[in-house]
C-alpha cells in the first residue's frame, strides 16, 4: 500500500504547495483521501484522475473538498465523453450544500458525475483491495478519520481534530499514521486542530510506525513542527511534501520517503 501526499497545507495553499488530499494505492485499487484546493492538478501528475475508484471527504471544510468541483467538469467533459459515476463517500449533506453553487443544470451535472453515498461512523467501505473504515473525531459536528487497511497494512488518516481519545481510538496500531499538525505550538487549544507535539503524543499512544505531519498551517515552520513531534515520540517523523510518496509498513516498523 503506497501513499502520494497531494496537498499538505491547512486552509490556503502556501506557493507551490495544495490543500488537504492523499491518494492511497494498493494494486489496481485507488482511493483519494479528501479533495482540496490545487488537490486535482497534483493528482494529474502522478495518474489519471478517471482512474480514481473512489474519493472520501473527511469534513465539510472547503479545503477538504473544493476541488471535487474541478473533478467533476474532469468526469463529465472527458474527451471521449461522460465517464462512468465516481464513488464518492462524504458528511451528511455535503452534497447537497455543494450543489448550492450551481446552476439547475450544474447541480444536474453535478449529480451524473458521482455515485454518493454517506459516511457512517465505525461501518467500513470495500473498494477493490482496500477497506476504509470511517472513525468519528473531534474537529467539526461531522468529521471522520480514515483508516485504509490491505488486510496486511493499515494507514491512519487523522484528518482534522483535536488531540483525544477519539483520535488515539482511530489511529491504534496504523503502520503509517498521517496526522494532521495544523498549529504552531504558540497556538495551542486556540482551535480544534493539532500541534506538532500533539501529533507525536498521538503517534505514541496509538502505538503508530511512521508518522507523517500534514494540514500544516502555510507560513508555520514544517521542521520546527516536526521537531516538537520528535521531542515526545522517538519513532520515524517525516514531513507531508506535495508529491512525495511513502509505502505502508506495519506497526513499528519503519518506512521511507521518496520524493
């Protein structure tokens, strides 16, 4: 199981940088962890986007989700015509808040491009060779952390919350945990996001292999994040770069980063 990071930054995109978005890989089977702003330009760099098999949408935030606008005129104004519906897994009413930006006809099209569905806290979603299982956490009223597993790895996704039980009942046991470290740590318990210390606490208790720094604010400083993640947690920190990439290993073992 590979993950390409897509976007790592929270909010706004920093220069050369996206939002939040992760496609995870296993075999033939390609699933994309939130799709935000600058996520889809990336993601043609590294495969067809038509290929995906399925998107997920951790929250309804904007730089979780923007860019499924641009994906769908992708799916829908292809050049050998309308490709068939994408799975698109998301909050409650998202959708249908989404289409309130569209035209009669947009919001139509709009529909044509994805095959929806809802994210159910705790009720895992089979595609292809991967299984993501949804976990509530403390970000938004609706907000999920993604677990991808193999039936031999198992990723953790954070997406955004706060540091607690939640987050460590999600991120148990994760070869690669990929959690967000939205803020410096001058800011921290000023917003429903993690620190860099946070990160690493977590990645402690889960019992995590790797641990991968994403949602990081645009103009905070990604090394001294990663350096408050060192001080409490002595396993592998990396840094979510756009476009690097980082195979799944399990528990304590460790894995390499390759840009």
């Amino acid at each position: 199981m590979r993950l390409t990071v897509l976007g790592s930054c929270a909010s706004y995109a920093g220069a050369g940088r996206a939002c939040s978005g992760h496609l995870v890989e296993s075999g033939d089977t390609r699933v994309l962890l939130d799709c935000g702003n600058g996520v889809l330009a990336n993601l043609a760099r590294v495969v067809d986007p038509a290929s995906l098999d399925a998107v997920f949408v951790t929250h309804p935030h904007p730089d979780h989700f923007v860019d499924l606008y641009a994906l769908h005129a992708l799916l829908r104004y292809a050049p050998d015509g309308p490709v068939a519906q994408l799975r698109l897994y998301l909050p409650t009413d998202l959708f249908e808040r989404m289409g309130c930006l569209l035209s009669d006809r947009g919001k139509r099209e709009f529909a044509e491009a994805f095959d929806t569905e809802p994210l159910v806290g705790g009720s895992p979603v089979v595609v292809g060779d991967l299984t993501v299982t949804p976990y509530p956490v403390d970000h938004t009223s609706e907000s999920f952390a993604l677990v991808v597993e193999d039936g031999r790895r198992r990723l953790c996704y954070t997406g955004d919350t706060r540091p607690g039980p939640a987050a460590v009942s999600a991120a148990r046991g994760a070869g690669l945990l990929l959690a967000e470290a939205t803020l410096p740590a001058e800011y921290s318990g000023r917003a429903p996001h993690m620190t860099g210390r946070d990160a690493g606490m977590l990645a402690r208790e889960a019992g995590a292999g790797t641990l991968v720094l994403t949602h990081i604010w645009p103009t905070a400083s990604r090394e001294g994040i990663a350096e408050e993640a060192r001080s409490v947690w002595d396993g592998d920190v990396k840094l979510a770069d756009e476009l690097a990439t980082f195979e799944v290993a399990s528990g304590r073992e460790t894995t390499d980063g390759t840009t």
